[in-house]
C-alpha cells in the first residue's frame, strides 16, 4: 500500500511541475513580446529625436 501512495505522490508532483513549468513558459514568451516592443519603441523614439534634432547638423 505504501508503494502505490508514494506513486500516487510522484504523480502529482509531476502535474504540479507540468503546471509550473507551463506557466513559467507563458510568462516568458509575454516577457519576451514585451520586450521586443520596448525595443521597437526605443528605436522609434531615437529616431524620431535624431530627425527632429540631431539630422540638422549637417
């Protein structure tokens, strides 16, 4: 009996893990397209502040 319960235990340390894991993953991948649009807006800006001030140098 002892044998099954510790299989049963195992079993649900898997779920919780197979859970946590998902999750990490998705917070990743939110992480990860935020990011990325940071990113895109910093170039966006730079730019916009090269054209409007900088670009007028020459």
């Amino acid at each position: 009996a002892q044998s099954t319960g510790r299989i049963e235990e195992l079993l649900q340390e898997d779920q919780n893990v197979k859970r946590r894991r998902e999750r990490f993953q998705k917070q990743s991948s939110l992480l990860s397209k935020l990011t990325r649009q940071l990113s895109v807006h910093d170039n966006r800006s730079g730019a916009a502040n090269w054209s409007n001030g900088g670009g007028g140098t020459t």
